[in-house]
C-alpha cells in the first residue's frame, strides 16, 4: 500500500475503533506524524493513565506498550511489533534484580521505567529521565537508596543530588556508544553551538554538555532558548520533532563511535513502520498481556511514580 493510503487507512481505523495512538520521540517521523500523542516516556504513562480511548496503539518498544497496559488493564495496548525490545530492560534480569533487592532489605528501590513489569514488581517507585531527580530529591538525604538499571542515568542523579544511591550495572547501547572524539571534532567546527545530552550517555559525554535532560527537557530547552545551533546526544529520532518546532535551528546529530557520519538510531525503535502500525489497527494485535499478579504488583511503583511527578 502507498504512504497515504496507509495513512488513510489508520485514520479511519482509529476513528471506528476508538483508539489512540502514541508515538515516542524515537519512533521514526512518519509514525510521530500520525501519532495522537508524541512524547517521552512520562508523557506516555500519563495519557495511558487518562485517556477514555477503547485501544491504546503505543509506537515505541515493548516496556513503553507494558508500562501503557499495567496502567490500564482493561483496555486493548498494542504494540506494532512485539520484538521492539530495550537493551538497558535486557540488561536487568528480573530474578537477578530480586535477589539483589533481598540481600538490601532496608533499601528503597528506585527503576527506571525502561525496565520489564517483573522488574517493577520489585521496585517502591519507578522514574523516568525527566522526573528522576524531582523524585530523587523527595527522599531524605540519609535514606538508604538502590538505582536500577542504568548506570550513567544512576551516576548522573547521584552527582547532582549529592546522594550515594546503589547503582545497578546496566546501560543502553544507543545512548553508551556516542564517539566523545567526534563530539570534541563537531565542538570545534561548531563553536556557538549548545551540546544536548541525555542522561543514559556516559559521563564523558555528559561533561561536555550544555544541558543535561531527558528527551522532553532537551526538546524544550532547544524550543524555548534563544540558542540556534545544537549538537544533539541522544537518539536520532527526536531531530524529527526539533527540527518541526524550530524549523530555522540547526541540529547536528553526533555519530556514534566507529561510523563517522552515521546518526545514532535505536534498532528496536526502527522495527516499528507505518505499515505495521496499519497492521496492528487492523488485527488488534499483536497485543500486550501482563500476569495480573505482577501487574498488582508493578502499578505500585508506577502510581506512586505519576503522585510524586506532579
Ligand atoms: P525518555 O523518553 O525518558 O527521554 O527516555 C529515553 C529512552 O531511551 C527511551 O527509550
Ligand atoms: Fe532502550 Fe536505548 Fe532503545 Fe531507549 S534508545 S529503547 S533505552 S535501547
């Protein structure tokens, strides 16, 4: 079928199915396009939480569809492909995380929300990169906290808060593999122009930022400053969105490491197509299912997560 067929089609299908469609940031532009909703992983959550729709359509990867189905369990969440996954969810066992949080009982678990619901499950609050400090910051300075599981996110809220949270070892491998040589070569051709980092990107990166912030935080800084020029550290697709609000800036994205012009793009992002998406309206799958005993378990965290963000 052709672009605008498709289009055509998602637009009726929507329409006579009540459903709503939610694109993350890194979805590919013309997924984002047609989204209801376009946002990062809070803004997301939140339209879960609220919208009357009878189908959520989440275009992003499979925590964002799980996330979307925990809040709301008696709607339809489908996901245009089951198999987007996240390297830094992988790089949490659930079982792992368990033991981990037993052999700490008097520790207050801290996850981020790109973990599985069995990690959750284990989890007091979940964060996400824009609310992490804000959260961060509600707990006593002495309490006696784990973070999970991304290590750069972790050592950046431990940096900035003055706390010493116990960090978990995971990572994405997207937000890791920025080349801090071709950041320091772009610096220098680009000398006016702001660095925006997200928080998942090692220190190294982070060092040599302007601003450090989720996707949403670096979207309004780009948006609101009266800056023009920006060297952008995280995923790719958010230039899609930049370059639509603030069509006279500049954005350069910065490579990753070894592929010299290349952008930084999320493989388990890209697995999403419009095509796909038409698919998923179409059949009403594939759809998210979450055990309900993990379930109960797992929309603790993230209640208490969307309370402690407002
Ligand atoms: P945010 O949407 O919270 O900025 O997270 C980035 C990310 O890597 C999502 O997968
Ligand atoms: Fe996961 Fe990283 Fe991809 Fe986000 S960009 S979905 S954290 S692998």
């Amino acid at each position: 079928m052709e672009k605008e067929q498709l289009i055509a089609e998602i637009n009726r299908l929507r329409k006579e199915k009540n459903a709503v469609i939610l694109a993350h940031y890194y979805q590919v532009g013309e997924i984002q396009d047609v989204a209801d909703v376009v946002g990062d992983s809070l803004a997301l959550a939140q339209w879960a939480e609220k919208s009357d729709a009878d189908i959520l359509v989440v275009c992003g990867v499979h925590f964002m569809g799980e996330t979307a189905k925990i809040l709301s369990p008696q709607k339809k969440v489908l996901v245009p492909d089951l198999a987007a996954g996240c390297s830094l969810a992988d790089s949490c066992n659930a079982d792992e995380f368990g033991k981990f949080v037993t052999e700490h009982p008097d520790y207050t678990v801290i996850s981020y929300v790109n973990t599985t619901a069995a990690v959750k499950a284990h989890t007091d609050v979940v964060v996400t990169s824009t609310n992490a400090r804000k959260i961060v910051d509600q707990f006593p300075k002495d309490a006696k906290l784990i973070f999970g599981p991304d290590r750069n996110l972790g050592g950046y809220i431990n940096a900035v808060t003055g706390r010493n949270m116990l960090l978990w070892n995971g990572a994405c491998h997207v937000h890791e593999q920025f080349s801090l040589e071709k950041l320091v070569e772009l610096k220098k051709q680009y000398p006016e122009a702001k660095v925006l980092v997200h928080p998942e990107c090692k220190k190294e990166i982070a060092d040599l930022a302007d601003v450090v912030g989720s996707t949403q935080a670096l979207l309004n800084y780009a948006v609101d400053g009266e800056f023009t020029q920006f060297l952008v550290c995280t995923e790719s697709g958010i230039l899609h969105e930049m370059q639509k609000r603030c069509p006279h800036k500049e954005f350069i994205p910065v490579p990753p490491a070894g592929r010299a012009c290349a952008n930084n793009e999320c493989d388990y992002m890209r697995m999403n197509t419009l095509e796909k998406l038409y698919l998923c309206l179409r059949d009403e799958q594939p759809a998210i299912e979450v055990d309900e005993t993990i379930r109960e378990r797992a929309v603790r965290p993230i209640h208490r997560m969307l309370e402690m963000s407002k």
